[in-house]
C-alpha cells in the first residue's frame, strides 16, 4: 500500500466551474466539493454537467468525508448525485449546510446524508487527516478554505476568495490563520486561478450599495434583479435599497425564495416585516414602489428572466419603463444566452442594466495582487493552481515562479492528473478519467458526447430519411418514400425527390441486393447529392424492406 499522498481533480482544472477534488492517503479518502457546470451552446438538451467520480466507484467505503467550501452551484451542485453513492459525512459551515439542505430535500436525500456543521476556526479530526477550516471573503457569506494535515505534509485549499476588507458581512479574510499555516510549512497551495489574468484588486461588495442606491433613486419604474438564487448577500443589499427608497421586494424562482426562508430562518437574512411580497400584490402597486429579485442570470431559459424575456411566465411581463439588472457575472459558454436575454428586453422597452455597461456586479475571486498576497502569505513549498480554464493556471503559475516558487515545484494539471507527494517531492502521474458526466432530467451520464454530436449535427441541418423497397434483384418495387425535419421546405424536398430517387436505384442496381451495406451505401451516395444540390449536410437515413 502506497504511504504516498495522491491529490487527484476531477473538475475545476483546465475550465471554470464543476469544481472537486479528491485527497487519498493509504486507504482514505477526503473529497473536497462537488460542483455543476453550465453545458456549452452545442451541448443540446444538456440540463448541467457534473464531475466524472468513476475513480472513485470501487473506493467509496474509504471516502471518510466531504468539504465543501460554500454554497455556490459550482461547489455544490453535483451534491445530489455525489451523495447517493457516499456514505461518509458532509462537513460545511451553517449557511453552506442551510444551502445543501434545501437541495438534498428537493432531491429525497435529506435523511439519508450524515450532515455536520462546522465553523471557521475549527479543528477536527477526519480518519487521519486533520481539518481546519478559515474564513474567506466572496459573494456569498460563510465562505471557507481549508487547512488539511496528513501523514505526508499540511496541504493549504483556498477555495474560492477574495481580500475583502469591507464585506457585506462585516467578516474580513483570516489573515492571522494564512500566516500561522505559513509557519507551520505548507507542503502544497491549491490556489483559486479565476481572476489570474485581471490585473490589480477586485473592489469590495460595498461598491454594489452605492451602485444599487443610485440606480433606486432614478429609476421611475419597476426594478427587476437577476442572480443566483443562493447569491444572499446579493439579496440582503437589494432588500437594504428597496427599505432605504420605499419599495417593496417581491421573490420570483422557488430556489431563490427556499434559499431566502432557510438564509432568514439561521439568522444570514434579516429583512424588515412587512418589506417581502407576493409577485400578485407586486403586479397591483404602482411601479415606482416595486422591487423584485429573479433567477435567470446566466440565461436559462426555464429560468425567471428566460420566460419573462420570452413572454411565457404566467406572472410577470417585462413593461415599458422596467430596469432590468443582471447582478452577475456571465459564466462562460452562456454569453449568447445572456446577451439574447438583454436584446429581447431592450425590445420590450425596458431599460437593462448588466456588467458591461454598469456597476451592478463585482467579482467574488481575487485579481493578480490577491492572487500573489495569497502565495506569500502560506509560502507553500509545492503549487497547484485550481479552478481555472489552463490559461489561467498557467498565468497563476507565471505569477507563483515571479514570487520564487521553482517552476518544478509547480504542477498545471487538467481533471485526471493525479498529482502525487512525499515530504520532499511531488510528481505527476499518468491522467485518469475525469472528465463530464451530462444531466439531462432524471438522466445522469445515459448520453454522452456521441449523442451530443448527433443532436448537433441534427440542429445543423435536421435529417432526411429514404425508406427503399427492393426485390431480390434490388430493382424498386416501389417509390421510395422520404421523410425529412428540419432540412429544408416541403417544396424544396419535393424537387430533389427525382434525383434521388435516381441515386437510390443506380446505387442499389450497383451494389445489388447480395451486398452486406447496401443501406450505407445508399445513405453516403445521398449525402453526396444532398450536399451537391444544396451545400447542406442532413442526418441521412437510410431503410431498406
């Protein structure tokens, strides 16, 4: 058995979101988060990706428990799935866990996963592995890293964060503990990689007050927020502008108002009585004294703002005079969902609001001079750069060689790469699988890219299919008959039919019935004519009776 130190990502390195790493010693393992990510634009029908954790389907009796760092999708989303398998116990702080909670009742899980809550500036022991948890500042409150001691050395997890000296919450970043760890030698940095090329400091959330009471104070109609539904300092400042400017706050997306009912029943969320209404007695107040707050950041279409853009939700219509503010960073891969958003509400004539052309939004990850105080406050002797696309690990890396850290002491890793340590080394491995595992419905890893291709392809130019009746001479018996979505109009199929039909028989008569791929034979003689006669490439099918 091996007494080495395996650290091993299965999301989060090479792309920005899915974040989760495994820990292994001997036999035991620690897993820390479990994220989502967004699926691309040609990933059709995909609801959301999560981490491929198949290393870890025969270990699952040496997993001793799972971190999770805070309560954003991309640390906790796959949650849901992650914890059907694993047994062990759940640890996260009690805004995380408040979070965790109302997802896992949503999905049935609730009595079946061991939660412990823990808090910053905790010590305790999970198997061999001491844990210490430290306050970091990000968008959302209750954030934490880890401190982790194993046999082999003190490993140092940011997770996500940035220096902020004014939070929200009043709770500034552990300084004392990052600086305590560095005295303690820290075998290795797992450094959050978001914001590795934005130079500078990333401005505190206190700018969104100022940001927010401007926009209150000049905007004559109603004033409609899009976040993330577990964003609740985001919503503690819109609920602080709507008091301030004598508005009500309606909650529209039943994420958003479970994570609200949990966040004000542990004592994150403290709104006025009387400040919260329902969307119908929003729609009957005068405009100028409506505020509501919304899903749909991102640009999903099932979401809040998705249907309100596209006229389909049952209560809310986007009115000339509204000012629309999307409250968030645009993940990517959703930019044309988002941006497709704005037009169609520019469209309804409202007035939108977004990071491009306003203060509405700061970023929750630290730029390059947080980036470099992180580094040298833990002064760590091995470096992985984490959560990030590669071009950003290879900035931060660029920047932990610029602060002394050897290049050879530094490991660029994408998913899979297992990184492996003993007190003095740290070597790179052969990569393991660790790649995406597609949610769609109730359906989790039954498609895969093949299917996504197909799909895509089928958008592209739609399908065109010829079912063929031969005799044994493969002569038709008769016309074949065509069946075709999505390629081009009725009419235009109707004008291709001779020639296809055409192309059917001289390719049957060329082969003949004795032929074992007579059928794909058929289809790439048609597919040729298709793409000939109209420079599109169709699924083609091809059936033969």
């Amino acid at each position: 058995m091996s007494s080495k130190l395996r650290i091993l990502p299965l999301g989060g390195c090479g792309e920005i979101g899915k974040n989760m790493t495994v820990i292994e010693y001997e036999n035991e393992i620690l897993i820390v988060d479990a994220g989502i990510m967004f699926p691309e634009n040609d990933m059709l029908g995909v609801d959301a990706i999560i981490p491929d954790y198949s290393y870890l389907n025969d270990k699952m009796d040496k997993v001793k428990g799972v971190l999770i760092t805070h309560g954003h999708e991309d640390h906790v989303g796959a949650l849901p799935h992650l914890m059907r398998d694993v047994k062990a116990p759940l640890y996260a702080t009690p805004l995380t866990l408040g979070l965790i909670e109302v997802k896992l009742q949503r999905a049935g899980l609730r009595q079946n996963v061991q939660l412990r809550e823990i808090q910053a500036g905790d010590a305790f022991a999970v198997g061999r592995f001491m844990i210490e948890p430290f306050h970091v500042t990000h968008s959302i409150p209750d954030c934490v890293g880890f401190g982790i001691t194993t046999p082999v050395g003190l490993i140092v997890h940011t997770g996500d964060y940035k220096f902020d000296h004014t939070p929200e919450d009043d709770w500034p970043p552990d300084f004392a503990k990052l600086a305590e760890f560095s005295a303690r030698n820290v075998l290795c940095l797992l450094g959050d990689s978001t914001n590795a090329e934005r130079p500078g400091w990333t401005p505190s959330e206190r700018v969104i007050v100022e940001a927010f009471d401007e926009l209150f104070s000049q905007a004559e109609g109603r004033i409609i927020v899009a976040s993330f539904a577990s964003l609740i300092s985001r919503v503690k400042q819109v609920a602080e502008a709507a008091e301030r400017h004598g508005r009500r706050l309606a909650i529209a997306g039943r994420s958003m108002r479970d994570n609200i009912k949990m966040a004000q029943r542990l004592g994150y969320l403290d709104l006025p009585e009387g400040l919260l209404i329902d969307i119908d007695q929003a729609n009957n107040l005068p405009a100028h004294k409506v505020a509501i707050m919304a899903t749909g950041s991102q640009g999903e279409p099932t979401s809040v703002l998705g249907r309100m853009a596209r006229g389909r939700h049952n209560q809310l219509r986007v009115r000339e005079g509204d000012t629309i503010v999307i409250s968030a960073h645009t993940i990517p891969g959703n930019e044309e969902m988002t941006h497709r958003i704005i037009n169609r509400m520019f469209q309804q004539g409202a007035s939108v609001l977004y990071e491009g052309n306003a203060h509405v939004h700061v970023s929750g990850h630290g730029a390059r001079e947080e980036m470099k105080l992180m580094i040298n406050l833990i002064r760590p002797k091995y470096f992985i750069p984490v959560h990030g696309e590669l071009r950003h690990l290879t900035a931060h890396r660029k920047m932990a060689i610029e602060l002394g850290i050897p290049d050879e002491h530094i490991a660029v890793v994408e998913n899979g790469h297992v990184v492996e340590f003993t007190p003095n080394s740290m070597k790179v491995l052969d990569r393991l699988p660790g790649g995406y595992v597609f949610v769609q419905g109730s359906a989790v890893g039954d498609i895969g890219f093949p299917i996504v291709r197909e799909r895509d392809e089928l958008a592209q130019a739609g399908f065109y299919t010829a079912v063929v009746r031969l005799n044994d001479n493969a002569d038709l018996l008769t016309a074949p008959k065509i069946v075709s979505e999505g390629f081009m109009s009725k009419s235009n199929v109707e004008e291709l039919y001779e020639g296809a039909c055409e192309i059917i028989a001289n390719t049957a008569s060329q082969y003949g019935m004795k032929s074992r791929h007579l059928d794909s034979q058929i289809q790439g003689a048609l597919k040729r004519y298709l793409y000939a006669e109209t420079g599109l490439r169709p699924r083609v099918f091809v059936v033969i009776n």
